[in-house]
C-alpha cells in the first residue's frame, strides 16, 4: 500500500486532509470488492508508516464514509492523538469528573 500521493496532499493542505474511504481504498486496495475491517487495519498500519493518523482512529469499512487524515507530527496530530487516550482512560472509569463524553459527545464517538 503506497499512500505516498495521500501524504503529500496532506502536507499541502497544511497538515490535514479529509477524503473517503472510496478514495482510501484506491490505493489500498483496488482490485477489492469491498473493505474488511481487516483490512482497515492494515490501512491504519500504512498510513502510520507514511506518518499519518486518522479520524476516526478505526476507519470504517462504508466506501462512502469521510475521513480526517494528519500529519502525526503536527499541532492536529498531537491533540488528535491526545483525544484518543484521553477518551480511553475515561472508558476506564478514569476522569469520570470531567464528564468528557457529555461535553464532548462527537469527539467521544470519532477518538474510538
């Protein structure tokens, strides 16, 4: 999977860059049928050696679902990577004070 092309538009739009999973698959993965959560995870695994990241962190397998993709190094990549944690140690019962998912309900579903 070669998402050099992806990279680099994210680097041009200044560190992120929100497409379909129709167009992720084009890369990944031409000649399939359909996405697989298994092959989601392999799409996560390449992006991550190109120096990406997603939003949502577990990309769906729908073809017409949009997606954030980031420069893992940047200012969005940072928070992004932050969010996701953060929600994890509240799905932990931790920071249960901070009533993260009620103040924060769309973040809560795309950092899973």
């Amino acid at each position: 999977m070669d998402f050099t092309v992806l990279a680099n538009a994210v680097e041009v739009d200044h560190g992120i860059k929100r497409v379909s999973m129709r167009f992720i698959k084009k890369y990944a993965a031409p000649s399939r049928a359909r996405l697989s959560q298994e092959l989601c995870t392999k799409i996560t695994d390449a992006l991550r050696e190109q120096g990406l990241i997603t939003l949502p962190h577990t990309l769906p397998p729908d073809e017409d679902a949009f997606i954030f993709v980031m420069a893992r190094n940047s200012v969005l990549g940072d928070a992004a990577s932050l969010s996701v944690a953060i929600f994890a140690m509240a799905r932990f019962g931790m920071l249960t004070e901070l009533k993260l998912e009620e103040t924060f309900p769309h973040l809560a579903v795309e950092a899973i």
